[in-house]
C-alpha cells in the first residue's frame, strides 16, 4: 500500500482534511510568482486570485504582477499572511521557512518538485501546516472546485 502523494493513494483522508483546511485560509504570499503568463507560479497566482485569495507576490526586483505590488522576501511584507506558498529551489526552501515562521505564517507550502525536509522540519517544529511537492491550484481544484 502506497501513502498519500499529491492527494492519491492510500490513506489520504488526513491529507485532504489538511489541505481543506489551509485552502480555508484567504491570503497567500507566492515566493517566486513571475511576471511571465506562461510560467506556472504566474497561472497559479492568476487562478488563485480568480478565486477569491489575497494574492501576495514575492520576487526581486519589486514592481507589480497581476496589479499587485511585488515584495523582495516574504519578511518585506507589512501584512500579515496565511499560506506561504514556494515556487523557487529546495534549496532555497529552509530559509523562506525561517521568513515564513518570523512572519507568523501559517501554513509553508512547496509547489510540486520542490522537496525540502529541512524546510519541513523548521515548519513543523513551530507548528507551521506542511505540504510538499504538491500544487496548490490542483488540489484546491481537486478539493474545492469552482
């Protein structure tokens, strides 16, 4: 038997119980979002705001993508944020857990192929939601829907 992956396999009531959870949660800081339509975290930020999520783009370089002002790094942002959500290396993974944790983040999120247990490990220890290699905008259209 197979564990949970990306919300298949055996066992995942838990799973979905989680991320039906975070998906409750309304504003998301997207580190790594681009300013480029056809780049994935640019259609997942589009998607999300469609669907009623506070949108927060995160990107050197500042300017706007999608109307919204882009912050350098996640501990640039004045407000506060739910979902912390990466689209950036694993190995750039542990220390946006430590910006998301300094934050008061609830929920660090890696977008699919990004595995990072250190990245998991300062999550969880300060008792941060974690879900790994797993894409938000599958699983809320899996989960949620329109």
């Amino acid at each position: 038997m197979t564990e949970c992956r990306r919300g298949e396999g055996a066992d995942c009531e838990a799973f979905e119980k989680k991320v039906r959870t975070i998906l409750a949660l309304k504003t998301i800081a997207i580190v790594g979002m681009s300013p480029q339509e056809d780049r994935p975290s640019y259609r997942v930020g589009k998607y999300l705001i469609e669907h009623g999520y506070d949108v927060i783009p995160v990107r050197p370089g500042g300017g706007e993508i999608l109307g919204r002002a882009v912050f350098a790094s996640v501990s640039e942002i004045p407000r506060s944020v739910d979902i912390v959500d990466v689209f950036r290396r694993s190995e750039d993974c542990e220390e946006i857990a430590r910006d998301a944790v300094s934050i008061g983040a609830r929920v660090l999120w890696l977008q699919e192929d990004i595995v990072s247990p250190s990245a998991e490990q300062i999550a969880v220890d300060a008792g941060l939601l974690f879900v790994m290699d797993t894409c938000i905008k599958k699983m809320h259209a899996k989960y949620i829907g329109d």
